[in-house]
C-alpha cells in the first residue's frame, strides 16, 4: 500500500469515528451490554469492571470495523456491492472474534480454543457484523435518497446522477467540478469537498453519465456546467472553475474545446 493510500484511508476513518453520531452509538451499546451482562460478565464482574470491559470492547471493536470496512471498501472499490459487503462481514467478524477471544482469555480466563467459547463467541460476532453492516448499506441508501431529493443540490441531469458520486463519503456528494490524477488515485472535486478515489482516471471518467464533461489534459477532466471562463495561453489553454481554481488545457485537447465554443478559431490554428 502506497503512503497516499494509508494517509487517505486514516483520514476517512477519523471523520467517521469523530461523528457526533457514532460516539453515541458507542455510549448506547455500551450501556446495554453492561446492563445485560452477556457471556457470563454479569456473574464475574462487578458493575464498574463491567463499565471498563465493554467500554473496551465497544471501542476497539467499532473502530476495527470502521478501519477494516473502509480499508476493503477502497481496495475492493471495482466489485460489486454484494462481494465488497460479503467481504468486510467475513473479515470483520473473524478479526474482531480474535481480538474478544483474546481479552477474555486475558481477563476472565477463558480459553479461547474451547469449542463452546469459540462458536458461541464466533456466532455472534458473525450476526453483529452482518447487523451492523447492514444498516450501514441501509443507511448510505436513505442518505443518497435524501441529498437527491435536497433542493439545494443542482439537480441530476435527465434524472441520472454519475455512479462516480456513489463512491464518496455522504457528505462530498456534491456535483462533479473536476477530476485530477495524483499518483495512482484521482482527486474527485464537488461543489461539497474533495476526495482521493483509488482509481484511474479512464475509469472515474467512465462513471460520469449525467454530468456533461470533458478531458482537457492527460491528468484533468472538467464539468461543462462548472467553467467560468476560458483563456488562450499559446497553443495551450486554462479553463477557470466555478470554485476559482484554473485547469490547464493542453494543446492535444484545445481543438476539442474549439468544437464545445469554448475558445474562438484564431487565424494561426
């Protein structure tokens, strides 16, 4: 893994732990299960040493889920919901079951290589990953339903919205502005922030039916909708976006910009 796609990674995972929202969800489950009490917890511990272990289990275990899911969403980003969804269950529930193996290994005592443990330890780790999973699908499809129907968004041209915009986190789904290559990533610009897709250039460009653009440069794609204006510099060009930034144009693309009546023919062309 390349150092951008470690950095990338992290800071996605920090904006989605330092939601108001998840800590609140950390504090309920929290709660819940220090008051049941489940695998035996409620007989060997008192109420405070229950409060730190599953205060421990709740967090750790949430922010590996979260590390682990947008760890397989950017890796897998090609494969279909339904393989990327059945990979971070699998791999979420097997690595967290370790990890609660271990602490209770550690703390109560219990060997985790007891069949009973394990499967009833497994079982239920598997069940929590598939629930929590689930309503996290559920709950990206509510939230792309509400911004489509958000009249402060521009509206999708001939009620199709690119597929591009199902990668970004909710929050960034925004209309297309431009595309970037850095590296081995594309830098995705919206009118609601900016974001690092793992992908190339030729195929973010492909998921862009909806949005009228085009390339204007080995590394830049633009949206027709978001140009300001368009300046001459010799035989090449700058395009300014509707967010102040200029684009370059090189000279392989300035005819296609002649042909959309961005630019006058001069004489010399």
């Amino acid at each position: 893994m390349s150092k951008q796609f470690i950095h990338s990674t992290r800071r996605e995972v920090f904006e989605i732990l330092r939601r108001p929202g998840v800590t609140a969800i950390f504090i309920v489950a929290t709660l819940l299960l220090v008051l049941a009490g489940p695998f035996g917890t409620q007989s060997a511990m008192s109420f405070t040493a229950r409060l730190g272990y599953w205060m421990t289990i709740v967090v750790i275990t949430g922010s590996t889920g979260t590390i682990i899911t947008v760890t397989m969403r950017a890796l897998l980003n090609k494969r279909p919901r339904w393989f990327v969804t059945t990979m971070i269950i699998c791999v979420a529930s097997s690595v967290i079951t370790l990890f609660v193996l271990g602490i209770n290994w550690f703390l109560l005592g219990l060997a985790p290589f007891r069949p009973d443990i394990l499967l009833g330890i497994g079982l239920n780790t598997l069940a929590i990953a598939a629930i929590v999973t689930g309503v996290a699908i559920w709950r990206d499809s509510t939230h792309a339903a509400e911004n489509l129907s958000d009249p402060e968004l521009p509206p999708p041209a001939q009620d199709m919205r690119p597929a591009l915009l199902d990668r970004l986190p909710f929050d960034k789904r925004g209309a297309l502005i431009s595309m970037t290559v850095r590296d081995h990533y594309v830098e995705i610009v919206t009118t609601s922030g900016t974001e690092l897709l793992l992908m190339r250039l030729s195929d973010a460009i492909r998921e862009t039916t909806g949005c009228k653009g085009m390339q204007i440069h080995r590394s830049h794609w633009i949206a027709l909708d978001q140009i300001i204006a368009v300046n001459r510099d010799g035989p090449r060009a700058n395009v300014r976006l509707s967010d102040g930034r200029d684009i370059p144009a090189s000279r392989t693309y300035v005819p296609a910009l002649k042909e959309a009546g961005l630019l006058p023919t001069l004489r010399s062309d």
